[in-house]
C-alpha cells in the first residue's frame, strides 16, 4: 500500500476476491504470495469472502460518474468476471485491463481489443477515442 500513499481519497481496499457469485470460495495461497486462485487445486488453501463484480461496480460509481481504468487480475478468472458484470455498469467504464490474451477474454459491447505482453486493454469506444 505504500505506493498509494497519497492517494487515499481515490481508492478503497477491500480483502475480498471479485468474482461472478457473493459469497465464500476456496481460494489457492501460493508460497510466494503472487499467484493465488480462486477453486484451484493446491497444498495450502484458504477460505475467503466473495464480491460479485456488480457490486464492485456499483460501489465504485456511487462516488464518480464514470470509472478511468479498471484493473481485472484474478489469475485465469478474467474471462468468467468479465462475462459476469452487467452491460450497463461496463457503459460507465472507460478502460480495462486484463491479463490473458484478446482470443480468450471476451470484449463488452462498445469495446475494442487491442493487445500487448499477455495484457488486454479494452477501450469502451463510447467515452473514449480508440
């Protein structure tokens, strides 16, 4: 969190994993602490709280109109969150980025892929120029 110091009135961090279901899940520590996953196979398994992408969203665009860039990083995930979060709250998103390639991840409507290092930024052709 240090790298945020500063910008505390512009984010909120919650230790929660997003996903397409409110609930609990299993979710895979990894002994580095980089490349946990949620109902993956693993040594050592924790249970943790889930948010529903919805909920994520509407939380976020209860304080701004719009959202600049969205962050998705949920370790193979990407694709099932994505196709989980409701076309109308997408509208209000201007950019995202998702780790996996363009051929796997789904493109919102009004989105357009492009691609670079394993990254897809998806940019909501309706609030900013692509």
């Amino acid at each position: 969190r240090r790298n945020l110091e500063g910008f505390e009135e512009r984010y909120v961090v919650e230790p929660v994993a997003v996903a397409d279901f409110d609930g609990e899940a299993q979710f895979r520590l990894d002994p580095f602490g980089r490349y946990g996953a949620l109902n993956q196979p693993g040594d050592e398994i924790a249970t943790v709280p889930c948010r529903h992408i919805d909920g994520v969203l509407e939380d976020a665009l209860a304080d701004a109109p719009t959202i600049g860039v969205l962050k998705v990083d949920v370790e193979g995930y990407e694709p099932v969150v994505l196709r989980a979060a409701r076309p109308d709250l997408l509208a209000h998103v201007e950019v995202i980025y998702l780790e996996g390639s363009g051929a796997e991840l789904p493109a919102p409507a009004g989105f357009v892929a492009s691609e670079s290092c394993e990254t897809v930024r998806l940019l909501n052709s309706a609030l900013v120029d692509a």
